[in-house]
C-alpha cells in the first residue's frame, strides 16, 4: 500500500481543460462538449437489426449473427461487436466497431447515427 501512495498521480485533466479552453471561443467549447457527450451502447433492436441477423465485416468479409440486443456469434463464440472488431483488426485496444460492419449493405455507423442522433 505505501508503495501504491508513493507512485499516486495527481488527475490533472480539469487544469489542461482549462488551459485549452482559454484558446477556443464559446461555440468551439460547445461543439467539443457535444461530440464528448456519451452516447448509448449499441442495441441492435433499437437499431432495428434483429435477432438472426448477419453482419458482415468490411475489413475481411468474416461474418457474425446477432444472438440477443447486445450480443453476437462470431467464430462460433458469443462475444461483442468490439471485441469481434479487435480480433479482426489484430488489437488489443478498443475501437469503435460501427465503422467496421455492414447490415444489409449499410454501414453499422449510419444506422447507429440514424437510432441514436445527437440532439442540441
């Protein structure tokens, strides 16, 4: 424990925020605050994709099946569509998987963007 209390790091993102704020005029300050907002987790449902549906990958062609709101069957195993994405892309790290799938020959990124728009 003390070893964990030596090596503490002060959070100073409020202090860099700040920094960075005195640089930008007020609507820049509220565009940034609008694209950081936190959108909803996917559901395919609500996206209107359902249960049975396939998806494909537009980085290697593999597919996957949509098994409940949430879930997939890729590679035989029940996963997420984030980690489908970083074993097709070879990464350890998370990504956005929207951007890397296909329903119906129509981006995953439109449709969630279609289901879930950002409001003013």
């Amino acid at each position: 424990m003390f070893f964990l209390k030596l090596i503490a790091l002060e959070d100073v993102t409020p202090q860099i925020r700040d920094e960075v704020d005195e640089g930008i005029d007020e609507s820049s300050k509220h565009a940034r605050e609008q694209m950081i907002r936190r959108r909803p987790s996917l559901n395919f449902l609500e996206m209107q994709i359902p249960i049975g549906a396939t998806l494909v990958s537009i980085d290697n062609g593999e597919v996957a099946t949509v098994i409940d709101e949430r879930r997939i069957l890729f590679r035989e195993e029940h996963s997420s569509l984030t980690r489908a994405t970083r074993e097709i892309l070879g990464i350890e790290y998370s990504v956005a998987p929207t951007p890397h799938w296909t329903y119906e020959g129509k981006l995953m990124s439109e449709i969630y963007d279609e289901t879930y728009r950002i409001e003013d």
